[in-house]
C-alpha cells in the first residue's frame, strides 16, 4: 500500500529539502571539479581540436572568457559526478506515493539512470562529437578562403547542450518504465503511436543540435532506437491487473 497522503504544504517542503540537498551535492562536486576544470577542459576539446585545420587551434574573444569557461566545465563535470546523489533525491521525493512492491526498484532506478545518462554523454563524445565537429569545420572553410577561429565559450556551450541533450534521449527506457510501472501508457499504445514518436525524434534533434542533417539524425536514431527498447520494457514491467491486485490487499 502506497504511504498516506500528504498535504500539499509538506509535498512543497519535501521537495524543497531534497532539492537542497542535491544542489548541496552539486556544489561540493563543483568545488572538487574546479581545481581540474582546465585539464578538463582540454580533454573535453579534444574532437574539435582534432577537427581544427593545422596550426588551428581554440581562441578567447574577451578576457573573461577563459574564467568563466572553466567556471562552466567545473559545474558540468560537477552535475555528472553528483548524478546518484540526485537520482537519489528524485527517488526519494516520488518513492511516498508508491505502493511497497514498487519500492523495491529505488536502487535498480539510481544505478540505471545514471548508467543511462553516462552511456548516453560517452556515445554523444566519443562517436558522433568527432563526425559532427569534423563536418561543421571543413564545411565552413572548404573553400579554403575562410579560417576556423573556435572560441572556448562558443565550443563548450555547444557541446554541453549536446551532451546533455544525448544524457536525456538515453534516459527514455528509463522514463517509458515508471510510466508503464504506473499505468499511464502500455506497449500497445507505445507501439500505435510509433509515428508521433518519430516526429517527436527529429524535433527533439531539431531543437537541440547544430542545423545539419547528420547532428539531428545522432540525436533521432538512438531516440528512436531507445523508444522501441522502450515498448519492450512496457511489455515486460509494465502494471499488470495482477499488481493492482496484490496493491489493494
């Protein structure tokens, strides 16, 4: 049976003592991280710098811009090692409205989410960050007329928003669950509306990625791919009438 009820004012100041804690996670990550940030960040740029013509190589626009470079990849190096502790919280926040069978799955959940989230950043990095930046580039000084001048904070934006848009596709197995284990959706209606998926795919890469037919299709096919492992993992885990018997014992 799922715990009582609460009212809304301790849902409101549950959420606000997980949310300090994960962001007092962050911070203490951040602080570690940022005594590393600038070899961080030359192994970060490796794939652009790999890229970059000879005797290219990334450039600051303005004097700040190393600073808060660094500032930046500290707090994204940071998150990721942070990442349990913030699973964990997020766990803890939803875990009261469960019923105690489904509490079983809090560790499965943290382990699984943060290996999902890393192997999306490790398949985002290590295979399509080389093939996207490699394009980008000879694309932009084909002509050999125009020189490649990258900027740091230019760089790093983009393959933040990158890495984080192929963290979040790979959490999809992870969300298709909870909301089959819940009831909301099922694999029949996963597998019907397929198409509206697909759409969803290329808008997401759409949004999220440079305007490059190749950037947008790395971001749509793995979430495509991850939607039909997704309709499996309804099939399996998804509620059954069974469960919603055993919940009302």
């Amino acid at each position: 049976m799922a715990d009582e009820p609460l009212p809304f004012t301790a849902h409101l100041e549950e959420l606000r003592k997980r949310l300090i804690i994960a962001s007092g996670a962050w911070l203490v990550a951040f602080l570690a991280c940022y005594s590393f940030a600038e070899r961080l960040f030359g192994y970060i740029s490796e794939p652009v710098q790999a890229a970059l013509p000879e005797g290219s190589s990334l450039v600051f626009i303005n004097a700040t811009e190393p600073f808060f470079t660094y500032l930046k990849v500290g707090a994204l190096a940071g998150l990721l090692i942070a990442m349990p502790v913030i699973f964990w919280q997020i766990w803890t926040f939803i875990a009261p409205g469960l019923y105690a069978h489904e509490k079983k799955y809090a560790i499965p959940f943290v382990l699984a989410s943060c290996l999902c989230f890393g192997a999306g950043t490790f398949f985002g990095f290590s295979f399509v960050f080389p093939t996207i930046f490699t394009f980008l580039i000879k694309f932009g000084t084909g002509s050999g007329e125009i020189n490649a001048m990258l900027s740091m904070g230019s760089y790093l934006s983009l393959s933040t928003k990158l890495l984080l848009a192929f963290g979040l596709v790979f959490e999809l197995p992870i969300v298709i669950f909870f909301l089959a284990r819940i009831g909301i959706v099922d694999h029949k209606w996963l597998a019907k509306n397929r198409k509206f998926a697909l759409l969803a795919a290329f808008l997401f890469g759409a949004l999220l990625t440079p305007p490059d037919v190749f950037s947008q299709a790395a971001i749509a096919v793995p979430f495509i791919v991850l939607y039909e492992v997704g309709i499996w993992v309804a099939r399996f885990f998804g509620k059954r009438k069974k469960d919603e018997e055993e919940a009302e014992e």
